[in-house]
C-alpha cells in the first residue's frame, strides 16, 4: 500500500489519521478566486491564521496560480509543501477512465506530483442528463482512475463532493479502496444528516462547503444576535458551528481582510446551549447550491 496507508500502517483507521494528523479541521475554499493579486493576498492571510488546507477543483480554473502562490508564500511563512494541504476535484466534463486518467494526471503535475486529495466533484457528467444511464458507468470509471493515482502514490486520499446516500452507497458496494473524505454543502439551514451519518459508519471524513449560505446567513437574525452577544462577526459563528458539529469547514472569501474576520481565534469561540438551540430552529432544509438528488 501506498500513500497515507503506507506511513501509518493498516491498522490504524484512516479517519483517526484524517482528524488527527492529516486533515486539519479548517480549510480555504477557493471558489470564483481567479485573479492573481487576491488570491494571493488571500492565501497569504489564512497562512497568517495557521490555515493549512486549501480547497480548490478543476473547474474553478485557479490551480496553476494557487501553485505558483504556494511557491512564494509557503518559504516567506517558514513552511514547505508538506506543512499543507491540497484538495482538487475531478471537472464533470472529465468523467470516464480517458478523460479522468488525463485531468487528473494534469492536477497532479501542477502541483508538483502529488496532491494530498482528490474528489470527485459531482456525481453526473457534464453535457448529460441526470436520468441517463450512462452516467453511473462514467463515475465508476473515474472513481477506479482515482484508486489507480491513489495505488500509485501521486495521491494521498480520493474522495467525493456533492454526492447523495445513495450515490455513495453505490461507491461503497464496488471500491477497492474506501472514500476517505465527502464534501457537501453544510450549513445550519441544511445539515445531510442522512449522508452525515453514513460518513460515521465507514469512516468517511464530512467537510462542509459554503457555510455562510452563499452569504445569506450571515445577516440571518439568529447568527446576528449570537454574533453580537459574543462580540464576534457572524462569519465566525457560523465556522465555530460548523466545528462544533465535527465538520471540517473551509469557508471562501475572495478578501483578505474577511479571513481574519472567519478564522481568528475560531477554536476558542464556544457557542452554548442556548447558541446551539437558536441554530437548530434554523433547519429547514434549504439548499443554495447545486442539488445532486436529481442525479440517478
């Protein structure tokens, strides 16, 4: 075995690893940063704020400047490329053994040859109807390419985003090596607790993406008032939530100013049980991003 199994033994669960060792519990999502200055201004930043995972994908088409950033940035905070975290996706439109063993080849030279994590970032493929039957074979395919990489050790874990129970039921009826993490939205609004509660049972590591509701929640009267009567931005309430949940969070921000504002001191915000029950009366359900239910 190779890659993370390798340095640790078999013996030891993978998801002890992941919450312990490998996989910090905050990360920075990088949706929709595609200009240079700012997104090294932003990545500088949460490096400032001890932020050691970052999140990116195919299809947000920053990979080679989070790269060349990393390059400069990492010596100037007295960090090397082992001190960090990289999570990509696999693009829809790369679903499929020829197309996958390429994009994912192509993550994978940009960041030096290895990459620390890599999703499938959707379970349907691009340009394809949900209902087609097609699809299940593609991300069957491009599951298999990813166990390849991970054998290979040019991946450390492989892993999915945006998939149902259903969705990664079926995966685990036919992996040869196990997801290690899935990354849904998650915020208190919508909280998979269905898929959350397959995740425990095999060990799979939930990350939660888009935590502030697209923006929406952090005007919500409920995060408001906990934010002021704790003398913290909303933003943080919401991170401090996420943690308190035992998800790893990995909020986006395209200003550096808003990292300060979601991770400072985050880990000593503790939100009470008034705090919590306030939170749960939030939970209605509603999705802000894509919704892969339509997806057989």
């Amino acid at each position: 075995s190779s890659g993370i199994n390798a340095e640790y033994g078999e013996d030891v669960k993978i998801s002890e690893i992941l919450m312990k060792k490998y996989l910090p519990h905050l990360g920075l999502g990088t949706f929709q940063l595609k200009a240079q200055d700012s997104l090294y201004q932003v990545i500088d930043a949460a490096l400032s704020q001890e932020i050691r995972l970052i999140d990116t994908a195919q299809c947000y088409k920053n990979e080679d400047l989070i790269s060349s950033n990393l390059a400069d940035l990492l010596p100037r905070h007295g960090l090397t490329r082992s001190d960090i975290r990289i999570i990509s996706k696999l693009d829809p439109k790369f679903q499929g053994t020829e197309k996958a063993s390429i994009a994912v080849q192509n993550t994978v030279d940009c960041f030096g040859g290895y990459v620390d994590v890599m999703l499938i970032h959707w379970p349907g493929a691009s340009k394809m109807k949900g209902t087609d039957p097609r699809i299940r074979e593609l991300r069957y395919q491009s599951w298999k390419v990813l166990e390849g990489f991970c054998e290979e050790g040019k991946i450390g874990l492989i892993g999915l985003s945006n998939y149902t129970a259903a969705h990664l039921t079926e995966v685990l009826s036919y992996c040869k090596i196990k997801p290690s993490v899935l990354q849904n939205e998650f915020h208190p609004r919508f909280r998979e607790s269905e898929v959350r509660k397959l995740c425990n049972e095999h060990d799979i590591t939930f990350m939660g993406y888009s935590p502030f509701g697209q923006g929406d929640l952090l005007a919500h009267d409920v995060i408001v008032r906990i934010a002021d009567k704790h003398s913290i931005p909303p933003s943080r309430v919401l991170v401090a939530w996420c943690l308190e949940q035992g998800v790893v969070c990995i909020p986006r921000t395209c200003r550096s100013d808003r990292v300060l504002e979601n991770f400072k001191d985050v880990a000593s915000v503790v939100l009470d049980e008034e705090d919590l029950r306030d939170i749960d009366s939030m939970n209605d359900q509603h999705k802000y991003c894509w919704d892969p239910q339509n997806v057989s």
